[in-house]
C-alpha cells in the first residue's frame, strides 16, 4: 500500500481487551506519519485471527493477556500459517519469560504499558526501516529471478522441439535442479509441463496451416515418431491431431 506521496503504508491491526487503551492506541497516535495505516481494531485474538484471514495485514500490535484468544496463541499461530505478519506486543507484563515466548513465535518488539509515545514511536519507526528493507530486497530479488524466467521461457518458445532442462540451466547459469526448483516456484508449473505447454500450443498453430503435414510437425515439435506425438495431443486437447485439423477446415469453410 503506498500513500499519494508514493511512501509505503504499511496495514496495521491493533488488538486489546482494555477498551480505552485499544481506542487511545488507534485513534490519537500519529500512525500515518509513522508510515502505517490501522485497517481493523479487535478486542480479542479470536478477533484478530478472523479478521486478517480474509483480509491484507502487515503488522499486529497485539496485547499478550486478552480473554478467548491471548496475544500470545495469536503470535504461535501467525507464526506458523502467516510468518510475513510482523508481530509487536503489549503487556503490562515484565516477566523475562514472555520475552522468551515472543522471540520463539518471531516477534518484533515488546512494547510494556503504559505506553509511551516516544517508545512507541521508537518501535515503529525503526519497524518501518526493516520492512523497507525487506520490501525492496524482495523486489530486487523478483526483478532478478524474473529475468532469468523469462529468458527460459524465452528460449523454449523460440525452439520447442529441441529446449531441455540441462540447455535451459546453461543460458541461467544455475544449475538443473536449482533452475527446476526456480521455475516451479515462480510460475507454479514444472519446467516439463511448461514445454509441453508451448508445444502443444504450437502444434495447434501449425496444425490451421495445410503446408505443413502431421510428421512434419512432430518432427518440429521434436517428436521422433509421429504416433508419440498424435498421443500426446490426444491427451493434451483431447482430440487427435487429424481429427482437430478437420474440425477447423470445416470451421473456415
């Protein structure tokens, strides 16, 4: 989220049982000026937990001693099913054994009440660095993985017939199984399933053109046999290459 000043906005959700602190907390701290915005305000972490399910969150500043769900079974959870959530608690607490606890679950800070300003002020701001750290290191890292996609992707459209895994590994500079793991991971498709793909899609473009014959396409396509290749566009589209060419001559007639 970012601001009209194009400033990341990061989403931040307050949860306290104590009514007055929780509106104390939200609505007379300056948190826009600190580089977050409160979406939501919960009074348990039953609360919490259902409200950043369905909806965008950044960071929790939460109370570890709440009724239903405390700060610190919210923590344990967004920790395991939504570790990007940044934590910071509350408490009146001082107890060196919640500091434990927090930093187990990857909390960020521990904020004791009653809150002061320039503590909290502290906290956050210094919370904004890392995020914006994080933030550009991840676009960075994007911006430099999606190069190397699109170059393989690149390189698979340009010849079909002929791309593999090692040939693509070579033009990455990455080894096979990183460059596989790699591919998978940010395209949610096997670098195998993905050729076949382009193949598939290209055999039904040459497949509109009577210049071309069948086997003269399973060769392009890298298909020694052209009963291999008439099989795996059965299954793929599943229609026979013959079939699917009579179709669309009757179409355009």
């Amino acid at each position: 989220m970012e601001n009209t000043e194009g400033s990341v906005m990061y989403r931040l959700l307050v949860a306290d049982d104590e009514k007055k602190l929780l509106s104390g907390l939200c609505d007379f701290y300056p948190w826009k000026e600190l580089g977050f915005q409160i979406v939501a305000r919960a009074e348990n972490g039953q609360k919490a937990l259902e409200y950043l399910t369905r909806n965008p969150v950044d960071v929790v500043l939460t109370d570890i001693s709440m009724p239903v769900m405390s700060g610190m079974e919210l923590a344990e959870i967004l920790y395991r099913e939504y570790p990007k959530i940044k934590v910071v608690f509350l408490s009146g607490y001082a107890e060196f054994r919640y500091a434990q606890q927090a930093l187990k679950f990857g909390v960020q800070d521990y904020i004791l009440k009653p809150v002061k300003t320039d503590v909290l002020r502290k906290t956050f701001t210094e919370l904004k660095q890392k995020m914006d750290r994080e933030r550009r290191s991840d676009e960075e890292e994007r911006g430099y993985y999606g190069n190397i996609i699109n170059a393989v992707e690149n390189y698979v459209r340009s010849n079909p017939g002929k791309a593999t895994l090692d040939d693509a590994a070579l033009l990455a500079n990455l080894s096979a199984g990183y460059l596989s793991a790699l591919f998978k991971k940010e395209t949610g498709t096997n670098f195998s399933d993905y050729v076949l793909k382009v193949k598939m899609e290209k055999a039904k473009e040459l497949l509109v053109r009577p210049e071309y014959k069948t086997y003269e396409i399973s060769e392009r396509l890298g298909y020694e046999n052209p009963k291999n290749f008439s099989r795996a566009f059965k299954a793929y589209w599943g229609v026979s290459p013959r079939d699917f060419r009579t179709n669309t001559e009757k179409e355009i007639l």
